[in-house]
C-alpha cells in the first residue's frame, strides 16, 4: 500500500475539515434564516418589540440554522442531544401550562370582576381564531386539524399556539409559533390603524365610569369559580385553565406569597427562555422555508386583524344596548386578545392621544384578561373537536 506524503496528508486533512465546515455547507436558505434570526434580535435590542420573547427566538433560530455537513447534523432531533431534551417541553406541550402558571400567578382579574360584561368584549375578539379556521380550511386548502393549530395565531397567545400546535399539527409547530409570537410584538403596530378606522372621534372620547371596589374574598373565588365554570364546558382546555387559575389562587390567596412570587418570576423567565430558543431552534430552513410558511404568517395576520376588528366592533353594537352613563368607550375592544397588558396599553395610549385626561388602562385589563382566558377556551374547543 502506498503511503501517503505528509504534505498529501495535511491537505486531505484539510480538505476533510472544510467540507465539515459551515462555510462549505451553507445554503442560501440558511442564509435568509440567519438574517431572520438576526432581524428577531435587532428588533428586540433597538426598537424594544418584546425583547423577553424575541431575543431568546431570535438567538434560537441562529442556533438551529448553523449549516451542518449532511448526515452530521446535531440539534433538535438528534435523540439525546441537549437541544432535543429541551425541546421536549414544546414537542411534549409542558412548557406552555408552566407559562400559564405564570401568567395566572401575575395577573389581577380584578377590572373583570369589577365588571363582568367585558368578558363579552373578551369572547367577541375570539372570532378571529374561528374566522381564520374557516378561511384555513375552505380557501387554503389546510387540513381541519393544521388548520385549527394555526387559527388559534389569533388569540394573541403564544404558549397557547405552541400547546394546541404540539397536539394538532407538530410538523407546523416552528412556523405557527414564530408566527404568533412576531405578531404579538407586532401588535402596538398592527392594531392601532383598525381601532382609528372603525371608531369615531366622540366614540373615542367616551369616558367609563370607575370600576367598582372588589372585595378580597371576590379575588380568592374567582378562580375556584372560573376554572370550574370553563373545565366543566371545555375539559380538554385544562392543562392551560387549570395552571392559569391555580396560579391565581396563589396570588390571591394571600398565604402562598413565596409560591406566587417563584411561579410569576423565576419560573415564567425560566421558562421562556427555554420555549423561545427551543422554538427558535425548531425552524430550520428545509422544514421552515415553505409555501405553508407563507399561507400560515398570511393568515396569522388575518386572525390578528379580525380579532381586532371584531372586539372594537362588538363594543360598539354593545354600546347600543347600554345606558349613556354606562357606555363602554370601543378603544379598549382591541384589548379582547390575549396580549397582556400590551393591547391594554394600546388602548390607553391611542385613548390619551385624543383626551389626555382619559386613562382607559385599567378597563381594557378586563377584555384583555378575558382574551386570555378566551383563548385557552377557544383552544380547548379546537383540540376536543379536532384532536
């Protein structure tokens, strides 16, 4: 057998090395990812759209776009690796209950208690999930089951998309959430445009009545009550009820403080980072750069759109039933999606644009804490029908 010379040697060698390299195997769809992953970042940092969720997103599609030499490939699915261990909690479905803790465990339900019939508000913004779900299916040609995973984009919802995606459509799990949580950050600019558009300047001025004082022992039953009420219609909404008003209870309690604090701040930012860079890392550019891709963020716009549309619009029919000193001012219908308290903030801020004296912040929390519950219900009717 001939032997090789040692220069012979080095340059296979090195040879072998640059074929394993990134910078041999790249593709342009690597390319466009990284720059989607980098763009998730420079929105985060410079112009401060949801920093928490889409620097952990963004920072996770870098992760799982680094060009590998085929059949070398290490990430999500390599069993065992660390990426697929993290990633089980998406694949799985667990992270988003322990985010629902969270949320539960830091939200005042008291502006929707005060005020019950802004849980109508809550439920009108849900059209847009079945709206789109009908669009999905009729028009774009989605399985019913693929089509109920990307609906629920308009809920505003995040951990709630992941959930349902997990269980309905897991192959579309990676466009679905980097969908509805691009969208979330978008929503300061997506809703106000459609709430100038269907309101008046008199509407806008409308001023609500202060809500009433609610009593410590109303904050300790409402959770009881609530998750009652909902698991007993929706069963198969409980993994995202249950956490949400367990963490409630926690909070209103008033004898689990350590256990509310814990579920509302370490754990939730535990826990998004792990669900924003294992989802980050789930959207490799083969399974990501699809023509499904495109139709999902399509309709991910519509759904947020619709949902807009229709709780601005539902205040406004609303109104009409109302006495003049009971009218609700249709700014705060945007605030029927589950971003909270972001479209809550919305709705204060384009308020105080027109009436600098008109603090509505504190009546959208009630449509916007009713969206969340809005949409795990919604979530749940999706996954008993179609799971």
């Amino acid at each position: 057998m001939e032997l090789l010379s040692l220069s012979d040697f080095l340059q296979n060698s090195m040879l072998q090395f640059w074929h394993f390299t990134g910078f041999y195997n790249v593709t342009i769809p690597h390319i466009v990812m990284l720059l989607v992953g980098m763009l998730f970042i420079y929105l985060a940092v410079k112009k401060d759209f949801e920093p928490m969720l889409l620097v952990p997103i963004g920072f996770g599609i870098l992760i799982g776009n680094i060009p590998f030499q085929p059949g070398n490939e290490i990430g999500i699915y390599e069993q065992g690796s660390v990426l697929n261990v993290l990633y089980t909690g998406v694949r799985e479905g667990w992270y988003p209950p322990l985010i629902f803790l969270g949320i539960g465990a830091m939200t005042d339900f008291a502006a929707l208690i005060a005020n019950p019939k802004l849980m109508l508000v809550g439920a009108a913004a849900q059209f847009g999930i079945f709206g789109t779900y009908i669009v999905a299916v009729t028009c774009l040609g989605f399985a019913p089951d693929q089509a109920g995973a990307i609906a629920i984009i308009g809920g505003a919802d995040g951990p709630t998309a992941i959930f349902l995606s997990s269980k309905l459509a897991p192959n579309l799990l990676g466009a679905i959430a980097v969908s509805a949580y691009s969208y979330m950050a978008l929503v300061p600019i997506i809703q106000p445009p459609i709430m100038k558009v269907l309101t008046t300047k008199n509407e806008r001025l409308i001023k609500m009545k202060p809500a009433r004082a609610v009593s410590q022992n109303e904050k300790i039953l409402f959770p009881i009550v609530g998750l009652l009420l909902t698991c007993f219609f929706v069963p198969s909404g409980l993994p995202l009820l249950g956490m949400l008003f367990f963490g409630n209870l926690l909070r209103e309690s008033g004898v689990t403080k350590r256990l509310a604090h814990t579920a509302s701040n370490a754990m939730t930012d535990i826990v998004t980072i792990l669900l924003g860079m294992s989802v980050g890392a789930s959207t490799q550019a083969s399974e990501f750069l699809t023509a499904n891709t495109l139709k999902i963020f399509a309709l991910g716009f519509f759904a947020f759109a619709v949902a807009t549309f229709s709780g601005v619009l539902f205040v406004k029919i609303f109104n009409v039933f109302l006495k003049k000193d009971s009218k609700l001012n249709p700014l705060i219908g945007n605030a029927g999606v589950s971003a909270v308290p972001m479209s809550a903030r919305i709705s204060n801020d384009v308020g105080l644009k027109y009436d600098p004296s008109n603090y509505l912040l504190m009546h959208a929390m009630g449509p916007n804490v009713a969206g969340v519950i809005g949409s795990a219900v919604a979530a749940g009717v999706l996954l008993g029908f179609l799971g």
